[in-house]
C-alpha cells in the first residue's frame, strides 16, 4: 500500500486499523484506546505494527506509550515520516 501522508490520509488508514484490532467503528478522534476502546498493550503493539506496515516507517519502541488515542496517533506517525524524509 502507497500511502500519502496527508493528516486526514494519515488519520483514515489509521482509524480503519484501529477500528479492525477493537472491533467496533464507535468511537471519536480523541477517545482513549485503552479506557473507551478496551485495547491492551499488545493490541497497541497490533496496531503499531500495521501502521508501519502501511506507512512503510519504523516507529521506536520510545514512541509506542504515545499511541494513546486516534489524534495522538497520527501526530506520532507524521513526526516519523517526516524525519524519515
């Protein structure tokens, strides 16, 4: 998958991966994935793993606490990729 990193780009791939791992597409930009969503730490690692997959990026193991909800998310992604450049 190609993907082009505009923010709204950047935040549907997200959303669909996020929405796939907890199984439900209820859920606002700003909820928290652990509190709202019942997403552990290893479906955190789920969703990491995806999102480096489709964005063809390397996310730190520093960065995955910041993986917090969807907004969050996608500011960590754009900071990677665009350092990556």
């Amino acid at each position: 998958m190609t993907t082009n990193l505009t923010s709204e780009n950047t935040k549907e791939v997200i959303r669909t991966i996020v929405a796939e791992i907890a199984e439900t597409t209820e859920f606002q930009d700003t909820d928290p994935f652990n509190e709202t969503l019942n997403i552990d730490s290893m479906m955190v690692i789920e969703i990491v793993v995806r999102i480096e997959k489709a964005f063809k990026i390397s996310i730190p193991e520093s960065y995955i606490p910041r993986f917090t909800d969807l907004n969050e998310s996608v500011l960590v992604v754009q900071e990677i990729a665009s350092g990556e450049k």
